[in-house]
C-alpha cells in the first residue's frame, strides 16, 4: 500500500465498524482515548469507505433533499416544546 487511498480501498466491513465505533465512544476498543488526529483519520476513513461501499442515504452525514411542501411538521406536533423553560439561563 502506497497511500492512504490504497489503504481506504483494502479497508474491511470488520475495521470499518470497528473505527467506526471508536469515533462514536471517543476511545478505542481497549478503552484509550482518542486523540484529535486519530479522530480525524478515522472520520476520513470512514467517509472514504462509504463512499465506495455504502449507497449514498446510508453514508455519514447524509441529509435528504425534501420539497419545502413535504417538510411539513405533523399535526399533532406540541409547539410548547419548542419554547425556552422559564427560569433558565439559555
């Protein structure tokens, strides 16, 4: 392996998970602590993975494109929890 592409390209479902999970806890499977560049790698590396390997609604921070007519909030839907709580500092 050349470069960290070729490296992405021979990246298993196993270690995919695997990485995948150490960004979602913040540590790794034997509980260190991820440092600020391991997360990046990682975050690259999975992006890189699904790109080749996931359909695009399933890859990390996919967002769906909707009509602005079919994002209508439901009916039912208690505006009240949408308003800040008296007595708070936010």
């Amino acid at each position: 392996m050349n470069t960290f592409i070729d490296m992405l390209r021979n990246i298993s479902p196993e270690v995919y998970e695997s990485l995948k999970q150490a960004i979602e806890l913040g540590k790794w499977s034997d509980g260190r602590k991820l440092t600020q560049e391991q997360k990046e790698l990682c975050l690259q590396a999975i992006i890189a993975w699904e790109m080749d390997n996931l359909p695009e609604e399933e890859r990390t921070g996919y967002i769906g494109q909707t009509c602005k007519n079919q994002a209508k909030a439901p009916s039912n839907l208690d505006e009240s929890l949408f308003t800040p709580a008296k007595g708070t500092l936010h």
